[in-house]
C-alpha cells in the first residue's frame, strides 16, 4: 500500500491501462476453439508492446510505473509467443481461411480534402455488405465521416455514461471502467447504413471544446482494446501531421494514405509516409485524372476523377448510396478487395 | 489590420490567402503572411519555389533545434519574423509557425498553435495586413482568437461538410466578438451554388468561380497568381482584396 501512495496520477492512469489490457487479452485467450481468437490475440499482444513501446522510449514518463511496465512488456511478450505457437498448430487450410476473415485495424491519413472520408465511408460500407462487422471512428472533430456513411449529421459521441474521470488522462476523462472496448462499440456506437457502427468526438464549433475532449482518449483507447478477431476497425483521422503526430493510429496494422492531384497534396503525402512507421502502407491516389504518379508516390489503388462523387459530395450524400455504379466507387471496391485478401478485380 | 483565413481542409484555405496577399501586395499594402498549418504549404501559393517550400524552417522547429524550450524567455514575434521569415514575391514576408515531421518528435502541436496565438495576437498591423492562413478544420481558429477589429475569412468550396464546417467557424467567429466575417464561396459552378453557401453560412458572402487555370496551376504546384493572373478565379480575388481593406 505505502508504493500505490507514491505513484502520480498519470502513473496510476499508465497502470489501469496496463491492467485493462490483460483483460482483453484473456479473453481472447480463453476462446481456444477459434484459430481467429490466437491470430488476434498475437496482433493484439503486438500492438500494446507496441503502443507500450513508446512509453518506454521516453525515458522521463511514468517512473514509479517503470517495473510494472517491465513486467507488462515481458506478459505481452509472453501472450504472443503463446498465440504463436498456438497458430502453428492450427492446420494450414483451417489457417489460412481464419487469416482472410480477421478483422482489419486500418487508419486513413491525408491532406484536408484528399479524400480520406469518402474512401474510409465506401470502404467501411462496402466491408458492411460482404457480412463482415465494422466498427468505423472519426477522429477528426469537423464532422464528415457520418454524414459520408450515409447517417444524419448528427456526430453521435460517446454519451457521458461511456465515460469516467481519472485525473491522470489526457483532458481528464476515460472510457468507463464498466465496458470493454468492444463493448463500447456495441453499446454506445451509431448504426449506418449496412450495420456499420459509427462513433465520432461528439460536437465542436463553440468555444467550449470539452465534448470533443471528453471522448478523444476514451475513443482512441478503444480503437487500440478492439481485440474482437471478427470486427473490421476503421479510424478517419484529422487532416495533416497532428494526429497521427499523436499516435493516433497506434492500434492499425495498415494505413492507407490519401492523395490527390495537387502537388501541395503529394507534399503532404510525403511528409505522412515517415508517420506510416512500422505498418503496411497503401497508397491511393484519388481524383485520379491520366497523369503520372506523383514523384516517389506511386499509387496501389488509383479512384478516377468522378462528377458523380462530386455531386454527391455536394449534397452531402454517402457515395455508396448515391452513385453505387460509379467508378469510384468500383476503385474503392478494390481496395476493400485487397484488405480482405481476396482477388482484386480488374 | 489582421485577417484569419479558416476552413475545411482542402476547401481552397491556402490558394485563396496566397491569391489574396499578392493582390494586397500589388494594390501597395505591406504583407505578412503566417502559415499557422502544421503541414506548412502557404509558399505554394504565395509563389515562393517548390524547394524553398519543402526546406523552409517553420518558427518552432527553427527554435527547438537551437535548443531552446518553452522555458525560455519568449521572443518577441517581430524578432522571429526577421529571423525565420523569408521573402516571398512582391514584397511579401513569410513565416511558418511550425512543421510536425515525425510521431511524438516533440510536443509540437500546441507549440506550434501558441505560435499561432502569439503571432496573430501581437505582431503590429496598424500599417500592414497581417494574413494568417489557418490550420484544417475550427480548432486553429480558437487559438489565433481573432476579435473585433480582425477579419474572419471563411472559405468553403460546394460539399455539404465543407459548408457546414465554414458555417460553424462564421458562428464561432461571432462568439469571438468578430464583426467582419466575410463567407468565401470558393470554386463556385453557379448561381444556384453560390446562394445556397451564402444562405448557409448566413453572412455577407463573396463568389470565387471555378476555374480551371487555378487547379492545373495546383498540380504543378505552382501560384496560381504566376500561372494566369487574369484567370476568372484570380480576378475575383483581387476584387477581394479590395473589399476586405475597403
């Protein structure tokens, strides 16, 4: 008891985080039947050494935590080698069919008017209607990401019963301690057209900022607690560096950058690609007319130029519901293709 | 006079403000352009060298390779612009506020945002305009804090987020006590168009059209003010310029 007296808020904060961790990762350890739950239990024990990774490299932060965030690496590194070698036992065909069902942990980052909600609304939409459970997030405070998926601007957020108080997180709030991160999101989360489930920061545009603050560190806690194998996580970031500057996208395992025609949007790009780090990359170059790839940015999916997106962008209509048969949509069905390890149409 | 140019990202922010500090500029006002986007690309439109644009030193990064931290003594916003401005054609003096390069390099996001506070609140602008061109989205707005002898440029092109976001930073801008708040109805196609912004947004409204010169000049990455100055959208704008210091 005399050490627990010791600790700072943030380090008590550092330590709940590590705790609720463990849990997520039980859960899936305890689903032994499914050879999905141990591939996602490997990522998820990944993506937590990771995220706690850059704890770690600041040698100044949490420095009563330091043990315990020793201990914590050594479990996560335990949790992965037992899913590993849980994986290498499943047999290869039964594998292999688990692989191309797991969910996808994707972040979509690009300059202001790239294209970043229309590609990750199509995308999640289109995820939605091959069956498959999608939980998409705007992590930008302007809204855009529900109106896209096809929902009222109505921005839902996180209702105060989702959130908790604890002095040591970011703006002082938390998801609640009585939900998991997906429970959360089956709770609490809007749903769009196709079933897509649809959470945002809750409203900005008066002076008074704390909704979008009171939900940011809940909603960027759950993106990265999602260890559902089945879920399909979509995050729209902010336009620009800042958020994924702030790590935001900790929790993906592929991100996608947006790129449009301008140049200054190819500079944009460029100066993302070191903020990609450690994930797979996939490049999509939007508004694509018949120019050539931007110089040391060449495209995986290019979405041509499309009047019909753009009308639909116009009236503030999703793109999927408004012009299916367009071409931009078709672009974007490839990229779900990809995703999903399926053929990619032509 | 000082006037903040805020919106959507990719509504046409920077190619507006660029547009319009050289036709402040040409009409013979003395110019200061802030590029308060943490992805700094002002230059561009301003007509300063694609290179320049990707090596130029924004203000923070600037100090925090010189060792400096926010302990320090502040130094004063005219000091930085001599030191880290750089001149930009017809006269104009640019400054970035700051660039985020790499995840968690530093605390640069609300660095670069005092920055912006700091600039668009002191810098002198009795005989000069003072043009702050403003990161994506509201947030920025509420740092430079803009009040009642400033003028809110709110810029959106025709989707319906870009409006409904330039509609939330004119109503944020009236709580700001701003009373010039003037709507830029950017790459308008018609008529119809352009009252369904200003209808929107519910302040005085100004119509730059569609123009093709303007975005081939974009993927060049080049001032559309170089490209074609004669062009309809460019045109508009130095009608803006007149406006806004009328």
């Amino acid at each position: 008891m005399g050490d627990e007296q010791e600790l700072t808020a943030r380090e008590k904060w550092a330590i709940q985080c590590m705790d609720r961790q463990l849990v997520v990762l039980d859960d899936l350890a305890g689903r032994a039947a499914d050879p999905r739950a141990w591939l996602a239990l490997e990522r998820q024990a990944n993506s937590f050494a990771r995220h706690l990774g850059t704890w770690l490299a600041h040698e100044r932060i949490f420095p009563a935590a330091r043990p315990r965030m020793a201990q914590h690496q050594a479990d996560l590194a335990a949790y992965a080698a037992r899913a590993q070698r849980e994986v290498a036992a499943v047999d290869p065909d039964e594998l292999e069919a688990a692989r191309r069902s797991l969910g996808i942990r994707l972040a979509v980052i690009g300059k202001g008017g790239a294209g970043k909600t229309v590609t990750s609304s199509t995308l999640a939409r289109l995820l939605a209607r091959q069956g498959r459970k999608v939980f998409a997030c705007d992590l930008d405070v302007n809204p855009g990401l529900a109106i896209s998926l096809g929902l009222p601007p109505t921005e839902a957020g996180l209702p105060d019963e989702a959130l908790e108080e604890h002095a040591g997180s970011l703006y002082g709030w938390q998801l609640s301690g009585a939900f998991t991160p997906i429970q959360a999101v089956e709770r609490f989360a809007a749903v769009a057209p196709d079933g897509v489930r649809f959470l945002g920061m809750g409203k900005i545009g008066t002076i008074d900022k704390m909704a979008a603050k009171k939900s940011v560190a809940a909603l960027v806690h759950m993106l990265l607690g999602i260890g559902e194998p089945d879920w399909d996580v979509i995050a729209d970031l902010e336009a620009g560096p800042t958020t994924p500057f702030e790590r935001y996208h900790a929790f993906s395992e592929d991100v996608v950058v947006v790129v449009g025609p301008a140049w200054r949007s190819a500079m944009t790009a460029r100066r993302l690609l070191p903020m990609v780090e450690d994930r797979r990359l996939t490049l999509v170059s939007n508004r694509f007319r018949d120019e050539p790839d931007h110089p040391g940015l060449a495209a995986t999916i290019r979405i041509p130029f499309d009047p019909d997106l753009a009308e639909a962008e116009r009236q503030g209509l999703s793109p999927i519901d408004a012009c299916p048969d367009s071409p931009a949509v078709a672009a974007i069905s490839r990229l779900a293709a990809l995703f999903t390890n399926q053929e990619v149409p032509v | 006079m000082k006037i903040a140019v805020c919106g959507k990202g990719g509504s046409g922010k920077s190619t507006i403000s660029g547009a319009l500090a050289r036709h402040l500029a040409r009409q013979g006002h003395k110019v200061v352009a802030l590029d308060c986007d943490p992805n700094p690309n002002l230059g561009i439109s301003l007509g300063v060298p694609r290179e320049s644009v990707e090596d130029m030193k924004p203000i923070l990064n600037a100090l925090l390779d010189a060792g400096h931290t926010h302990k320090d003594p502040k130094i004063e916003a005219e000091v930085l612009l001599g030191r880290y401005g750089i001149d930009a054609p017809e006269g104009i003096r640019l400054v970035a506020t700051g660039k985020i390069e790499r995840p968690s390099s530093a605390c640069l996001c609300c660095g670069s945002h005092n920055t912006t506070r700091q600039f668009f609140g002191e810098l002198p602008a009795d005989d000069r305009v003072v043009l702050a061109d403003l990161e994506a989205g509201l947030n920025d707005l509420i740092w430079a804090k803009p009040g009642p002898d400033d003028v809110v440029l709110a810029v959106t092109e025709g989707s319906a987020k870009s409006v409904e976001i330039a509609r939330r930073a004119c109503r944020l801008a009236e709580e700001l006590g701003v009373t010039r708040i003037i709507g830029i109805a950017n790459r308008t196609v018609s008529d119809v168009d352009a009252k369904r912004v200003a209808e929107e947004l519910g302040v005085e409204t100004f119509v730059v059209p569609e123009d093709r010169a303007v975005e081939d000049a974009d993927h060049l990455g080049v001032a559309a003010m170089d490209a074609d100055p004669s062009s309809p959208a460019m045109v508009a704008v130095g009608e803006l310029a007149k406006l806004v210091t009328r």
